[in-house]
C-alpha cells in the first residue's frame, strides 16, 4: 500500500511546492516599487570642470550623482566584502548570512551582525523605512526580491552608493567623499575607504568630527573584516565635515533659475580666479563704512568669456551690506566712465582728434552749466589732457555736437541696456546722468580694447557674433589715452600696458574702476546696494586700488595691447588738418569770440531819456581803438577810450554797434524816448 501511494504523495508535494512558488512569484511581482530614479543635486562646474557649487535637493540634502567607474575600486571591493559578500551570488535575500546572524544573536544575547543584503539596505533607503521591527524587515525582504528581479546588480549598488547617509545632510558616496575628505571618490587612500564603509550603518553615531573613537572603532572592524594590510600608521579620522563649494553664488542662482531642469551647467569661469576675486572683494570692503559693498567682473575680452563674477562680498545680508543683491547686474549711475566712449565716437565722427585743442572754459547750455569735478576750468588743452584729466567741460561740448541720441544708440548697439531718467536723453548722460549695469561697462571696455568690436559677455560656452561700435582706430587711440593715466600710488610696477577708467557718480554714490590690457577686461564697482552716499568715496581712492590688484592675480599678466591700426593718424596738433587743429562747435559762428568787446552802458533792450549830452556809452573788452555804429552808420571812429557819450538825438529805437581793431564786435537794441 505504501508503495502503492508513494507517486501519489510526491506528485502533491510537487505541485503543492509549485504552488506556494508561484504565489510566492506572484507576490514578489505584485510589489509595489517605490521610485528609483534618484533625484541628485544641480552641479555648476568651471572651465576645466572643477566644482563650483552644489544645489541641495529636497530637504537641503546634498545628493549627488554617479556611476561606478567614478568609484575606487578598492573601496567596490571593500564594500562587497563587509557588506554582501555573496551579493553577486544571490537573489536579493541572503539566507546564509540570515542564519549566522540569527544564530549569533541566540548564542551572544545580542545582535552581532546583520542579516541585510545590500538589495536590503537599499529597499529601506528608497522607503526610508526603518529595521527594527519584523514587518519593517518583511517589507525590506519584498521589495529587495522585487528590485532583483528589476534591476541589474549594478543597477542596485549604484542606488546604494547614491542614497548610503554619511551624516546630517549628507546622501551618497560622492557627496561623503567631499563632506569627508575633500575629494572625489575616483582615488581613496584604504583608510578613507574604510571609513566611507563603516559610516552608513551608522552615521550620527560614527560621525568623526563629533564621535572620533565610534569611527575609528567602525574604521577598524571593516579593515579587520576585509584582512587589509597592516594598518598601524593610519591617517587620523577627520574632525571636521567640510562645506560644499558655493562659488559666484549670485551668477549660480541666476543661471539655476533660468534652467531649474539642468543637471550640470559648466560655465566659462575660472574656479581658481572666481575663489581670489571673492576673497578681494572681502578685503575690498573691510575698514570701510557700514554696508559698502563691492562687486567684480572679469572677462576675456577676445571672446566675452566670463573668467570671473562677484556680485557682493558675503552672500548675506551681514553689516548692512545687503549681501544677497548681485551688483554685477544693478543699474547704477556710471559717473565719468562713459568719458572714453564719448571721445570715441568724436574720433569717429571727424569732430576732433587726440592732438586737436579743446577748450575748459566757463560753457552753458540753457540752463545745464556743467562744471569739473575740482571747480578749476583748465583754458585750452589737447582732447588728450581732457580725457586723461577726466574734465567735465570737453565731453559735454562734445556730445553737444554728437547729439545724446548717438551715445544711446552706441551703448544699446555694444548690448548694454542702458536707462534715462524720464526716457529722455540729455548732455547730462555724458557725465553719468544715465543707468548702467557693471556687465554693461565691462562688455563695452571690451569692446574699446578689442579694436571697437564687442563681443557679448558669456557665461556659458557658446558663439556669439561680435559688434562693432567704434571703428579700430578710433578705439585705439582711446585705447592710449587711457593707458597713460597714472595708475594709483603703490600700483606703478605692475601698471604698464594697463589701460583704465575711473568714475564717481553724483553724490558719491558709485565708485567705478574699469580697465584692461591686451586679453583681460575688469571692471570694479563698490558703493551702498540701497544708494546711500558714501561720503568721501572716489572711483580714484577706492575702486582703482582693488582693480589693479585684480590684474595682478591674472596669469599672464599683463598682455600687451595692440599695436595702431595702419590708418590711424598719429600727428602733432600742428601738423593736423586745419579743422582737426582746434575744435569748433557748429554754433561757434555765432558764438561771440573770445575778450570780444562789450557793451557795458547801455544795457541791451535799456529805455532811456533823450539828453542834449547825448548817451552815456561804457565799453569793456577788446583791442582798442573802437568804431562805434548807429544803425549800420558810423558816428565815432578812431576812438582810444572805453567810456564817452555817444550823439544821439533822435527818438525811438536804435541799434548801437562797437567793433574793435581786430574786427570784434558787440551790439545792443535801445530806445529814447
């Protein structure tokens, strides 16, 4: 009989076992997988590829991505061997490593070692689930089951080395290797390797900057466990977790937010450059008065790559310095730095030449009398001392003749975006009287160094197409000019092939400082963000010290200038055309001439009593001896005084005329009655 039903039995245990198999299977598949697609920080990266800046994902954790051949493979092989040694060979469960765990915690009393696979560690992480309890681990045995039969086994170590905590907000491999040590996981030395190990079991209770001897203990069992080599000299655990890199926040934030998708954006700057130009900025403002700021900008003016943007010193709202407003991108007044621009276009439009004379003298317009900056007016100068000089009175007489209108269209055709008070343009503009950002002057500096053509400021790789706003030899010219200007004191030695700027904004308000040689252009703002006056506060003083050291930082530097283009027309004032030797303006033939006489008495449009002794008649001014005139005839001639009486005997309106020896003449309207 037994043998009888022996058949009988085997089969029903078969296809009981085939049962509980595929409800087994069917519950493994049935297993609802959470997302595996790891969300890792937004990574800004320099020229060459070295971090800038790492945005926090959800939660400000830093979790940043990977793949495995980023990994040192000691640390791979490492990890397998204390973790999951036999990871390759199961099936998400490790029923070996279950048991011994199992039955060490019978014979010690304890748990001595854990059952978990990795497939397990990373179905906790994913859930962010706990192991304390026995559903918790049933569900960490479920889902690892169904992770196996999803994913690859490479698929699932990289899960785990992206989400393995390594202490506060610090998720994945890459992200500890930097917190830790500073550097990639590419090359750990065994220590460091062991370390990164140990932490995730544990890491508020291992980490070494608040738990040392935890992490050395922790360091120690995981080399032990793999039989590293002898390790008696090993480097101390560190003691301090370091802060990601967070450089040229400003410009970060403002790329980030344009592109918030972007897994990485590399940009043209320079770490290294970015790093000094940020501590400049902190040593720019410190002594000086509550809440200025500075702001920095340095371009390769041969492409428009940005190689450096400072936005603020500390990128806080710390000292009133309002830290978090990006100054590189503020509209502010540009004071006398749209000076050489000025003297461009003039080059350009035939209306004067470096060598031609100008004149500083006393000038109105309607109600604008413009005047320099000291009060002094210097008489007649070559355009080149005015500009070097920085004088108020050449640039406004021409950009009279300009017209504002050109200067506008210049500076919106180099892609500044400038902005007027009330849409209206003025001659105020040509000593700052209009809004400009500290990319704009830069982009425009440019474009004076590269021989009039501007190339657009770039912060990202790309190609852009350059504008020409002055032609090269009008730039070069200014170009020349700029570079004779004394640099400030204790900046001589490293001055040479500098060509630079300075400006003060009404009120000193704004101090400016823009220059650049052969390669580099750099531009230097420092003030209040709010507008407040910083008494005392000159572009000369205060920006211009901080630009120079910002050339110094350069590598090379600095790069000579260009050579003249072959048509530029380098002549002394004599030697130029005759309208080129001194400037005139368009209404200079109604203007009256220079130490003209004067009609002092009577005073034009006077009414006056008809006297037998006639008029009285003052004259001051010109070259004796004077001719006087009524209406267009003659009535004294030869005369050798400058006051007499003047026969008049008719009534009603009279025209009295004086001309002197050189042909001078002045005029007024009267009337007897």
């Amino acid at each position: 009989m037994i043998h009888r039903f022996a058949p009988f039995a085997l089969v029903v245990v078969l296809g009981l076992g085939a049962g509980l198999r595929d409800r087994f299977d069917t519950w493994v598949a049935q297993t609802e997988v959470p997302p595996v697609l790891v969300e890792t920080s937004v990574e800004v990266r320099d020229r060459s590829g070295a971090l800038m800046r790492v945005f926090p994902v959800e939660n400000g954790r830093i979790r940043m991505g990977l793949t495995l051949d980023q990994v040192d493979a000691e640390y791979l092989e490492m990890l397998i061997a204390y973790e999951d040694k036999r990871f390759y060979r199961h099936g998400g469960v490790d029923l070996l490593a279950a048991l011994r765990a199992g039955l060490q915690a019978i014979w010690q009393g304890e748990v001595v070692s854990g059952g978990s696979t990795l497939s397990m560690q990373v179905a906790r992480l994913l859930e962010n689930s706990g192991t304390g309890r026995w559903h918790g681990k049933l569900r960490q045995v479920r889902l690892a089951l169904a992770l196996e039969k999803r994913l690859s086994k490479k698929q699932i170590l990289t899960l785990y080395l992206a989400h393995a905590p390594y202490g506060g907000a610090v998720e994945g491999l890459r992200a500890g290797s930097l917190a830790w040590f500073g550097k990639e996981p590419a090359r750990l030395t065994t220590a460091e390797a062991a370390l990164l190990v140990a932490l995730p079991q544990a890491p508020e209770m291992r980490r070494p900057d608040r738990r040392p001897d935890a992490a050395i203990q922790a360091r120690a069992r995981v080399l032990a466990r793999v039989h590293a080599p002898d390790q008696t000299h090993l480097a101390p655990v560190p003691r301090r977790m370091r802060p990601f890199v967070r450089l040229a926040p400003h410009l970060t934030d403002k790329l980030y937010s344009l592109d918030p998708f972007a897994r990485r954006h590399d940009l043209t700057l320079d770490a290294r450059l970015q790093r000094q130009m940020e501590q400049l900025a902190t040593r720019a403002v410190r002594g000086q008065a509550t809440g200025v700021s500075a702001a920095i900008v340095v371009a390769d003016h041969r492409s428009g790559e940005v190689l450096a943007s400072v936005g603020s010193p500390e990128y806080a709202a710390q000292n009133g310095t309002l830290g978090f407003v990006d100054m590189t991108r503020a509209v502010r007044s540009p004071g006398s730095t749209l000076k050489p621009l000025i003297y461009g276009l003039a080059f350009d439009q035939g209306l004067a030449h470096p060598d031609t004379v100008i004149d500083d003298s006393p000038v109105s317009f309607g109600r604008y009398a413009p005047q320099n900056f000291d009060g002094q007016f210097r008489g007649e100068l070559t355009v080149r001392e005015a500009l070097q000089l920085s004088l108020n009175i050449p640039p406004v007489l021409l950009m009279q003749e300009l017209g504002p209108a050109r200067l506008m269209a210049a500076l919106r055709k180099g892609g500044a975006d400038p902005q007027v008070p009330g849409g209206n343009a003025g001659l105020a503009v040509a000593l700052g009287g209009v809004g400009l950002a500290l990319n704009d002057l830069v982009q425009l500096y440019g474009g004076l160094a590269q021989n009039g053509e501007v190339h657009p400021l770039v912060w990202q790789q790309s190609q852009t197409e350059s504008i020409r706003i002055l032609s090269r030899s009008a730039a070069w010219q200014v170009a020349h000019i700029l570079a004779s200007i004394s640099p400030p004191q204790g900046h001589g030695a490293q001055a040479k092939g500098i060509a630079y700027k300075t400006g003060t904004s009404y009120g000193h308000r704004d101090a400016w400082a823009i220059g650049f040689d052969g390669a580099h252009v750099i531009g230097v703002w420092m003030g209040r963000p709010d507008g407040t006056p910083v008494p005392g506060a000159f572009g000369g003083e205060l920006a211009a010290p901080v630009l120079f050291e910002a050339f110094n930082r350069l590598k090379p530097r600095p790069v000579p200038l260009s050579p003249p283009p072959p048509e530029t027309l380098i002549l002394s004032t004599s030697a130029l055309p005759v309208p080129l030797q001194k400037f005139r303006s368009r209404y200079a033939i109604f203007a009256r001439a220079p130490n003209a006489p004067k009609v002092q008495f009577p005073p034009d449009g006077a009414v006056l009593r008809m006297s037998d002794e006639g008029v009285p008649l003052k004259m001051a001014a010109g070259v004796l001896p004077f001719t006087v005139l009524v209406d267009g005839t003659p009535k004294l001639t030869g005369l050798r005084q400058r006051s007499t009486q003047l026969p008049l005997t008719e009534r009603g309106f009279s025209r009295i005329s004086v001309i002197d020896a050189k042909g001078r003449s002045s005029s007024v309207n009267i009337r007897l009655q």
